[in-house]
C-alpha cells in the first residue's frame, strides 16, 4: 500500500472531522456549561495531538539517528514499519470520530432541547407579556405609572383616549399638566402621604387636552420595584356617575311635568331663605295656590289633556314671578311659591294680582279653550310664623279659606284663622275623645202621621254635652267628623245606641221605626252599611225597624256611581231610604230614580214660610205631587204652627216633624211620651 496515499487521505478525514467538529460546535453550543465542556476535551485533542506529534518526531529523530547509529538496530527496524507510523494518525482520528458522536448523540441534542425550552419559555413570557399589556390596555379606567418627581412614565390606551392625548405625548408630560389640582409645588406633600400610606384614595378633575374638565375618582399605589419608586394610579372617568346622580338629583327635586321645584326641593329653599331673612332681618312671602274645579277638566277631557293645561298654566306662573321667587308644584293642582326680601307685605299685591291675571287667561290646548281660577292662601315670615313648617300650613289653611269664601281670590293669613284652626284642632282631639268615652247621647224627634196623628217614626239625633264648653251644635262637629275621618266612627257609635233604645221603644210600639241621618262616606265604604246591617240582625231587628236618612250631597254627578251596589244592598235588606233637606242641594228626579228612594223629607226653609209665600208653597205641592207619582211618601220638616201643618196637611203631605209636636228629646223623654199615649 503507498503509504503516501494513506497518509494524506488520513489527514483528509482527519481535517474534515474537526472541522465538521467546529462548524457544530459554532453553530449549536450556546448553554455555558457545555461550552466549558468542549473546550475542555478540545485540549484532551490537542493533547492527544500533542502526544500523537512527539511519536512522529521521535520517528523522524530514530530515522536520522540510525544513520549515526543512534539506536540499536533491532529498536530501529520495529519502529521504522510503516505500520506503526500511522497509530498517531489513527488515534487523532478515533477521537477526531469520538467526539463528533458524542456532539451529535449527547450534546446537540441536548443542546436543541435545552434551546428549545428556553425558546418556549420566552415565547410563553412574550404572550404573558403581551397578554398583559392587551388586557391593560382593555381595561375601563385610566391607569398611569408616575415617578417620584410627577412625570407620567408609562399609560395605558384608556387615559390617552380619555384625556385625548398619544402616548408619546403622555410621556413627556408632569401630573400637574393634567390635574389643575396638583400644582408642582403641591406634588412633593402628596408624594410623601402615598409613601407613608401606601394607598390613597381621592377624588379630583382631569383637563383634557380640548380642555374639558372631567371628574374622576383616583385610587393611588406606592409600588417600589428593583429599587426604584412608582405611583401606580388608577383613575376612573365620574362624569357618567356625576350625569347618573344629577338625573337621580333633578327627579327626586324637580316635577316630571311642569319642570318646578317639588315639594322637597321647595322645603329647602324655603328653609334656606328663612336663614337669609333672619339675617337680613327682612320678610318672606309664602303663597299657596289651588286651581278650582280643576277635577273636572280631568274627568271631561281627560288627564292627559288636563296636564297639558296644567303644564301651560305652570308656565305663564313663571312668567308672572320674579327672578328671586321660588314656584313649585306640590302635587296634582296644587302649587306654592316663596317670594323673599318682601319689605312691606301689602306691596306683593300686585305680584298677587299678577299671578291671578296669568291664572284666569283663557288657556288653549288641542283646539279646545279651557277658563279657570284659582284660590290663593298667603303667610308671612316672621310675622305670622318662624317655622317652614307652619308657614306651610298657614299657607294652606288660607287658601282652604279663601276657597270657602267662594275662590277665584286671595286671602291672607290672620290670627283669627289661626284661632280657629286650633278651635278646630282642639274640637277634633276632643270628640275623638268623646267617642271614646261614650260622652255623645243620642235625642229622638218623633214624626207623626198626617192621618191619625200618630208617631210613625222617631228620627234620631246626635247630641254633644262637653264638659267644659256645654253643648256643641252637630252643625259644628259633623262637618269636623267628616273632614278627619271620624263620621265612621260616629255612624257605628250612633247605629249601636239606637238598637239599645230600640227594645226600649219597641215595648210601647211594636211597629217603631228609627231613623238615622247618615253621611255620604258611609256609602262610600260599603263595609260600613254591611257591618250596620249585621249589627241590626245579630240584635234581633230586621232592616224595616230603620230609615237611612242621606243628604242630596250623595246624588252629585262625582260619587254616585260609588254607592250604587251600597243602595241596593240596603234595598234587599228591607231598610227604607229618605231623602233630608229634599231640594236644597243637588237635586235631580234621574238620580231619585236610579237609588229607588222611599221616602222624601221637605226642607225646613221651605215650611217655615209656606203659609206666607205662595212660592214656597208651590214648591211644597210640586214635591208632594212628583214624590206620590213616583211611588215616595213626604215628610214635612221644621213645622212649628196650626196653620203650617193644617196646609201641608191639605197638599197631601204624608208625614209631619217639628216643635209643633216635640223637640229633640233623650231616650226618657221618648219613653214617657209613649207611655202616655202614641199621638201628639
């Protein structure tokens, strides 16, 4: 074999592995540790190179020294084979081939993976990382990241777009370019409570770069990383919230319809200008205002249509006050208005005439043109009250006065009217009271009949004998009842003393009738007339021992067809129904008929003239007359004299009551008068 040849194609091979070896390592070794690895079995190579390069000198040393003889001749012939000067060639290629293997079965390999988890490590921080600043960026309030020094060092997109300002130009700015509030020479004092605190929380005002001032609400954190200092703030747009509280604010003070103040609103400006009037020691003007009649542009055209005039009525009241003045709306048609700084109280007058000027102009609304009026009740700080409280009510009562007094006018609040408001007051504390303790007695007046003289019937009355103040009119304290909701109680008061005094009456009188005067809001509650009925059967009594006597005030057009189903069912009952007071009232021969009414009673106004005044005697005979077609007895009320009662007896009137025969008298008084005889 040449070993020439051999030679140089051992060193070919030899040369490509290492460098096969190099490019491998360059191209793949990152991880230090085994860098250092393969630096060190690079010098195990260059050792054994080392070692194969002495083998070849020393060959080379024996070739020449043979030819001095250097060596003994037998050395020199083993050492001189071919054979053995290729071992060195031969090892730097075994571990030439060594450490490519182990490159390529143990450390690329474990290279690549090593790599390989590093990269999927660092792609899984880049999606964190991305992730996050997706996710700020997404988030609904503004965050900044500020420096100890005020500067805006990092954002998020919501407080650029909140503030209208690119990044870039957030990032060149200070916190007191942003916040008016924060000026520079206040930012240290805050910087140092967030350290010491760590937390704030606080409310302030962003500018946007168009200038707009906006509220936000800021929750401030001292964060403290790789040794430096942040201020992470979270800030939150209120201007929403503020937009929320407002329209939560203007409903809960401000009239859906008409826009005024209510009634809560009202009370603390009212309060606010009793504070100022105190100072300034001057006067306040309080008005209330009631449309009249207003109920019945409702029930004719509807509240639809009756809102829209209301609404132009609120409108041409504002028209009429001054800037200074409050008005508002308290509820339905009801208005009221504060007028401060009023110097002489007379000099509102014209004020007042003003806003009933603006009240009474004809108002149009859908082609249709209403008229109205109103009545207006006025009070005074301080003269007539120091209180918002009774000045409203001062208010009210004059205006409940003015409307007694025939409305569509003023009236001013005295202390007469406070006199006899707490008259008022006191009557009614006092007969709830007698109620209570059976202090109330009921008196009977008997009504006789035309034809045998006889008692037909005893009407029974409400009598009051105050301890203190003697005896109070039932025209004082009925109408009281009614307007505080104690005629219920009265009813049923009345109802229970009646069936006593009837067994009394009944041992005299097996056919005695009672009849008691009863209130239009009995009717109303029909659980009332049933409780009278059960109250009668569970007695023993049937329903015709009893005539329910009403007022014509149950026939008005607006509660009428409340009662019907309560008349019917004292109708079944058997319970006779009378008419009292017939034709002074709201009188109407369609509503007679419709209540199926038994009996009418003739006012006494009518009587007491009736032999003098050929009208009132027409009208006598003109009610006898439609009542005997109608199928209704007649009872003639208030007669007090022969001649009274022989004419009414010649019209043909049925029934006969008055001092002529006997007054009013208590249970006794009856029981002796039918003791003695039944006719009068």
């Amino acid at each position: 074999m040449n070993f020439e040849l051999l030679t140089v194609t051992t060193y070919g091979i030899i040369f490509l592995l290492w460098s096969s070896i190099l490019y491998l390592y360059l191209s793949n070794i990152r991880i230090a540790s085994i860098r250092h690895s393969s630096v060190a079995i690079l010098l195990t190579i260059l050792a054994i190179d080392a070692f194969r390069t002495v083998l070849e000198s020393a060959y080379f040393g024996l070739f020449f020294s043979s030819l001095y003889d250097y060596l003994p001749v037998s050395v020199y012939q083993f050492l001189s084979q071919p054979g053995y000067l290729m071992i060195p060639k031969f090892v730097n290629l075994a571990a030439a081939m060594v450490v490519l293997v182990w490159l390529l079965k143990v450390w690329i390999p474990r290279e690549v993976d090593e790599q390989a988890e590093q990269k999927q490590k660092l792609d899984e921080s880049s999606r964190l990382l991305e992730l996050t600043r997706f996710s700020v960026n997404q988030v609904a309030d503004s965050l900044f990241w500020v420096s100890p020094e005020g500067k805006v060092i990092e954002v998020n997109q919501t407080a650029c777009e909140k503030l209208g300002y690119s990044r870039d130009e957030l990032l060149n700015m200070y916190v007191c370019d942003i916040d008016p509030d924060f000026t520079a020479d206040k930012w240290p004092d805050h910087w140092r409570e967030l350290k010491a605190n760590k937390t704030l929380h606080f409310t302030t005002k962003h500018m946007t770069k168009s200038g707009e001032i906006i509220p936000v609400d800021i929750t401030a954190n001292y964060l403290l990383h790789e040794g430096r200092e942040y201020n992470c703030a979270i800030v939150r747009d209120m201007s929403y919230q503020t937009e929320l509280d407002n329209i939560i604010w203007r409903h809960a003070n401000y009239d859906e319809l008409t826009g005024l103040p209510n009634r809560r609103l009202f009370n603390d400006r009212l309060n606010e200008a009793i504070l100022t009037a105190n100072r300034n020691k001057s006067s306040i003007g309080v008005i209330f205002i009631d449309l009249d009649h207003f109920k019945d542009i409702n029930d004719t055209y509807g509240h639809d249509f009756g809102d829209q005039v209301l609404l132009k009525v609120a409108n041409n009241l504002k028209a009429a006050i001054r800037d200074s003045d409050t008005l508002s709306r308290f509820a339905g048609d009801e208005l009221a208005a504060i007028l401060p700084d009023v110097s002489q109280p007379e000099n509102i007058q014209n004020l007042l005439n003003r806003l009933l000027n603006s009240i009474t102009q004809p108002v149009s609304v859908a082609d249709k043109k209403v008229e109205l009026t109103a009545s207006f009740g006025v009070t005074f700080y301080p003269e007539d009250a120091t209180s918002s409280e009774q000045l409203l009510i001062n208010a009210d009562q004059a205006m409940y006065k003015a409307k007694a007094e025939g409305r569509n006018q003023v009236y001013f609040f005295t202390s007469a009217l406070r006199d006899a408001i707490n008259h008022r007051v006191s009557l009614v504390r006092e007969l709830r009271e007698a109620i209570n303790n059976h202090e109330l007695e009921l008196y009977y007046q008997p009504i006789i009949d035309f034809r045998d003289h006889q008692i037909f019937k005893l009407e029974a009355l409400l009598r009051w004998f105050h301890p203190k103040r003697g005896y109070i009119s039932p025209a004082d304290f009925i109408p009281l009842a009614e307007d505080n909701n104690l005629i219920i109680e009265l009813g049923d008061y009345v109802i229970d003393q009646a069936l006593k005094d009837l067994s009394a009456f009944k041992t005299f009188k097996k056919n005695m009738v009672i009849g008691i005067n009863s209130s239009p809001a009995h009717y109303k509650h029909q659980e009332c007339v049933t409780n009278w009925l059960n109250k009668i059967t569970d007695a023993g009594f049937s329903g015709s021992d009893f005539v329910f006597e009403i007022t014509e005030r149950i026939m008005m057009p607006d509660i009428h067809n409340e009662i019907d189903e309560t008349l019917k069912e004292l109708n079944q009952a058997g319970v006779k129904t009378a008419i009292d007071d017939f034709g002074t009232g709201y009188s109407s021969l369609s509503y007679i008929k419709r209540f199926n009414i038994d009996i009418v009673k003739i006012d006494k106004s009518f009587v007491m003239n009736v032999t003098n005044d050929a009208q009132d005697q027409a009208i006598c005979e003109a009610i006898v007359v439609m009542a005997h077609k109608l199928d209704m007895l007649v009872v003639a009320e208030g007669i007090e004299t022969t001649e009274q009662y022989e004419l009414l007896k010649s019209i043909g009137c049925d029934y006969a009551q008055g001092y002529l025969f006997s007054k009013p008298v208590n249970v006794d008084g009856i029981v002796s008068l039918l003791k003695t005889t039944s006719s009068l």
